[in-house]
C-alpha cells in the first residue's frame, strides 16, 4: 500500500500538484484491493494522475468513485487510464452527472477494456445526450466481458431505449441491467420487448418507474423467464459435462494404475525367470511347465470356447439392446415429433393469442385516443359554447348599455330640447303678451284719442269728415292688420305648441318602445340563458353517455383481457408441461445413451481383457517353448536322441 502512496504522490509531484491527504489516506487503508474514494472531491490533478496509476497497477479489483464530483475532463482522464487496466473486475461512478463527454469516454472504455463486468452508472445524466449515448450503446454491444450494468435516474427516453435495443440485439455476455426512474415510455418499453428474442444471455431487466404498460412489462418479464430457465439447463449441462470429465479423468487413471501393475507384474515375472538357472529348477520348471502348458491348452481351449460363446452371447445381447434402442429411440423419436408437432401447435395458438393481444391492444389504445380526443372534442365545444354564451352574454349586456345610454341620451336631449323649447314658448308668449298689451294700450289710446279726436272731428267733421273717415279706415286696416298679424303669431305659437306637445308623445312614444326592446332584449337574454341551461343539460347528458359507453367498452376490453389472460396462463402451462416432456424425453435420451456407452465399455473391456488373456497365454508358451527348447538343446541325450 506504501508503494501505491508513493507512485501516487510521485505523479502529482511530476503534474506539479499537491497529492490529496484524503486520496492517501484512502489508498493507505486499502484491503483487498478495494479503493473506496465515495463522497471524495477528486481534483483535475488528482484525476490525471489517478488515471496514471490505474495504467500499470495490477493490485485493485475494485474502484468505487460514487459522488465524486467529476468534472468531464477528470471523468475522460480516469477512464483514459481504465481503458488499458486489465484488472478492475468493478467500476461505480454512481453520482457525478456525466455528460456527453462523459458517455464517449464510457463508450471508450467499454469498447478497449476486457476486464470490467460490474459498471454502475446512476444518477448521472446520460439520457439527454443522443449523440452521445448511441456511442455509448453502440459500444456496449461490441463489449464482450460486461455482465452487469446500473443506468437508473439517467433520463433515457424512448430514442435512447431504442439504442440500447439495438445494443442487446448484438451483446452475448450482458446478464444484469437496471433501467429504473427514466424517461423510456411505452415506444422504449416496446423496443426493448422487441429486442430480448434475440438475447439469450440477459436474465434480469429492471424497468420500473418509466411509465410503461403492464402488458409490456409482462412479455418483458416473461422473456426474462425464458432467459432463465435457459441459463439455468446452461449451467445444468456445463455441471454435467463437469462431472462426467471428472469420471473420464478417474476412469483414465484407473487404466494408467491398471497398466502401470501389469507391467510391473511382466517385469516381477521376467526377473524370476531370470533367477531360475539351475537345472533342477529348470526340471521342475519344465515339468510345471509342461503341466501348465496342458492346463494352458486345456484352459486355452476352454477359454476359446467361453470367448466364443461369450462373444456370441454378447453379440446377441449386443444386437437385443440394439434393437430395443433402436425401438425405444424411434418411439422417443415419435413421441419428441409429436411434441414437437404440439409444441408447434402451441406455439401458433400463442402466436395467434398474442396477435390477438396485440390487435385488441390496439383497439384499446385507439379506443383511448378516441376517448381522448372526443373529451378533447367535448371540453372545445363546451370551451366554445362559453365563449360564445360569453360573448353573447356581454354583446347583450354591451347592447342593453349601449340602448340604455342611447336612451338617456335621448330622453335627456328630448327633456333639454322640450324644455329649452318651453322657455323659448314661453318668452315668445310672454313677448307676444307684451306686444298684446301695448297695442291694447295702443288701442285704448287712440281710442281715447279717437274719442278726443271724435269731439274735435264733431266739430271739424265738416271741415275734415272725408279725411278722418280715411284717416280711421287707414288705421283701422293698420290695427286690423295688426290683430290679424298678432292672431296669426298666437296661432303659430300654439300651433309650436302643438308641435312640441306632439314631440314630448313621440319622446315618450319612443321612451316607450326603447322600453319595450330593453324588454324583449331581456326575454332574449332570457332566453339565451335558457337555451345555454338547455345546452349545459345536453351537453352534461352527452358527457354521461360518452362515459358510460367508455365504461361499458373498458369493461368489455377487460373483460377479454381477463380472458387473453387466462389463455396466456393456460398457455404458459402448456409450455411448462412441454417443458416437462422435453426435459424426461431428454433424460430418458440420456440414460438410454449413458447405459449404451456402458455396455460399449463393458464389451471393450472384456475384449481387451480377453486379447490381454491371449497375449499372456501366447508370451507363456512362447516362454514355456523356448524354455524347453534350451532344456533339449542342453540335454546329454539329444546326441543320442534320432533327428525328427
């Protein structure tokens, strides 16, 4: 640990920077190759010679760098150093919202590293990053050694679920991957239910929290149990595939020892052999010798015989079991063809329920949109209805003002008008009082005068009697004129007056009417509001039977989605139960081929044992043949013995 201290500290000294008291104290309490730097604010420097370190260091396995703070360029040096690392097994940048920059780096990473199979990356910021994340995704799919990865609280939408969609299509090692609290939806959710047919690897996908359908999350589920039951037979097979090396590496040793005795008894044998030199022994040797070659011919014969009935046997034996092999292998064969055959069946009953599925989930979807937008339709046209009851409301309201102050405008000018007309009556009448009076005046004056005039006219009257009565018919015409002139002013004014008095009823004739339109432009408004109650009333009615007919129709959608249900459950039994079938029919397969691999041992190693017997009984007469050969080639009577 003092020798990562010390490296540590030598790199920030050559980047001219202090080494972080935390970083070493952090290094110096490191156990088993551990390196918690969590919750640490790793600098520029640190993270440049950090990276460093990481290059040639070959003592931790994991780096925990959670919450860290990470700048981008601290994050692309430590990872720049993790690129070459062949060590690190477990890498957490958990907390450091990564970027775009970031996600390249990460793409780097996973692309030039073959050591890392643990990756946790939440609570960074990936997701909004497009460019970069398909980088990222692209890179995850040429990665071959990573098996479990931590995206949660990334903000991944739908585009980049469809990056990683593409990524699992081509990924053969990923076997772990959290996508919670993201942004994915029900276009992500269904690109990655898409895409796990062709994953045979990953068998646990994490996708709460991303506002995805229960349907999507059940066939994502469900593939995720293909996954593992397949993993599961994978490590099954790979146990047993074990097992049976180790019984062909026992039984190899076996034959090893089996052999190593043998020679061992061949060379005990040749060195008695050797030992025996003397002629009495050789005698006795001989004799045993001739004994054993007539027990050996004898036994050599029996054993001839036993072999070849044996042998017979066997072969009999051999072609029985062949032949219940080969019925109970074309019964199995026939049994796994109708299996088969049913798992076909099946399996297009599945195909067809899950068109159905899909097909009544769109119809349901589509159903949904209608809803949507006939609510959508309804809340416009109510919105619309208000607007124009609003509207309404205040063209009425701003009309019945507008008549309103017309009318007082009217009235007010009709009564000013009325009365300024009634003052100028009134001085005209006072004026014509006036004149009236002085002419009476006037008239009483040359009345008297007339009378003073008639005393002095008595007595001029004969002097002047043609001129005064010219004179009085003059003025007589004159006052006469005068009165037919006032008489005609005062008809004049109480023809004005006339006149006036018929305005103020024509004033008041149209006060009237403006009353009776302020009336009716009442009832209308009225009326409006009832039509717009009556309209409220339909359109609330409308709603109701817009929403029990959705209600009706959920019901009925959930109605068959109880049933799609049920027919998936059963479906599912179905494939268990083949499931079963497939798994004993293998079984059965298996133990038929083990007892057969068996028997063909067996047969083996009684032929080996029965060519072993032959070469030992050959070695021994041969040995026995030599041996008295050289007791006859030795003997004082061979000279004495005829040639054969």
């Amino acid at each position: 640990m003092e020798e990562l201290q010390r490296a540590y500290s030598r790199l920030c000294k050559e980047s001219g920077a202090e080494p972080q008291e935390a970083v070493l104290q952090r290094l110096h309490g490191l156990l088993r190759g551990r390196l918690d730097l969590a919750t640490q604010s790793l600098t520029l420097d640190t993270c440049r010679a950090l990276g460093k370190l990481l290059q040639k260091e070959a003592l931790l396995t994991e780096l925990v760098l959670s919450d860290c703070m990470l700048s981008d360029e601290g994050a692309t040096l430590l990872l720049q150093g993790l690129c070459v690392n062949t060590v690190v097994r477990f890498l957490d940048l958990k907390g450091n919202n990564l970027r775009a920059a970031g996600a390249e780096a990460l793409g780097k990473l996973l692309r030039q590293n073959k050591s890392i199979q643990s990756l946790t990356l939440e609570w960074n910021s990936l997701g909004p990053w497009e460019d970069a994340f398909a980088t990222f995704c692209g890179a995850l799919a040429a990665n071959s050694t990573l098996r479990q990865l931590d995206l949660r609280n990334n903000q991944i939408s739908h585009k980049g679920a469809e990056e990683l969609a593409l990524a699992l299509r081509s990924n053969a090692s990923l076997q772990q991957l959290d996508l919670r609290w993201n942004h994915i939806g029900l276009l992500g959710g269904r690109a990655l239910a898409n895409c796990l047919p062709s994953n045979r690897t990953l068998w646990r996908l994490e996708l709460a929290g991303n506002s995805i359908p229960s349907d999507v999350l059940r066939a994502v589920e469900q593939a995720m149990d293909r996954n593992q039951d397949r993993q599961a037979t994978v490590r099954e097979s790979q146990a047993r595939a074990h097992i049976l090396s180790k019984e062909v590496q026992h039984l190899r040793e076996e034959k090893s020892k089996q052999f190593l005795d043998l020679m061992e008894t061949i060379d005990r044998q040749r060195q008695e052999m050797a030992k025996s030199s003397t002629l009495q022994m050789a005698e006795a040797a001989l004799a045993l010798s001739e004994q054993k070659a007539r027990d050996l011919g004898e036994r050599l014969a029996t054993a001839e015989q036993e072999q070849r009935s044996l042998a017979q046997r066997q072969a009999k034996e051999h072609r029985l079991e062949l032949q219940e092999a080969a019925d109970r292998e074309s019964k199995l064969l026939r049994d796994l063809s109708a299996a088969q055959e049913k798992n076909l069946r099946l399996r297009n009953q599945v195909d067809e329920l899950e068109r159905k599925v899909k097909s009544q989930q769109e119809q349901l979807f589509l159903s949904r949109q209608e809803l949507t937008t006939t609510s959508a339709e309804l809340k416009m046209r109510a919105a619309q209805a208000e607007e124009r009851l609003e509207l309404e409301k205040t063209r009425s309201r701003q009309n019945l003002e507008d008549a309103e102050h017309l009318r007082f405008k009217e009235v007010e000018h009709m009564t000013r008008h009325l009365e300024e007309s009634e003052k100028a009556m009134q001085d005209r009448v006072q004026r014509l009082e006036a004149v009236r009076l002085s002419l009476e005046e006037e008239l009483s004056q040359v009345k008297a005068a007339a009378l003073s005039e008639r005393g002095r006219a008595e007595e001029e009257l004969l002097k002047a009697k043609s001129q005064v009565r010219l004179e009085e018919q003059q003025r007589l015409a004159h006052v006469e004129e005068k009165l037919r002139l006032l008489a005609q002013a005062r008809d004049e004014a109480q023809s004005a007056c006339l006149q006036q008095k018929q305005m103020v009823a024509d004033a008041q004739a149209r006060a009237s009417q403006l009353g009776l339109q302020v009336e009716g432009l009442r009832r209308r408004l009225e009326e409006l509001q009832q039509e717009l109650s009556n309209k409220d009333q339909e359109k609330a009615a409308e709603v109701t039977r817009v929403r029990l007919e959705l209600q009706e129709q959920n019901g009925r959608l959930q109605a068959e989605l109880t049933a799609q249900e049920a027919l998936k459950e059963k479906a599912a039994a179905l494939e268990r139960q083949l499931k079963v079938i497939a798994t004993d029919h293998r079984e059965a397969l298996l133990d038929r081929e083990s007892e057969n691999a068996s028997l063909r041992e067996k047969l083996r190693l009684k032929e080996a044992e029965i060519a072993r017997i032959r070469e030992e009984e050959a070695q021994r007469a041969s040995f026995l043949q030599n041996a008295v050969l050289a007791y006859v080639q030795g003997s004082p009577l061979r000279t004495l013995s005829p040639p054969k």
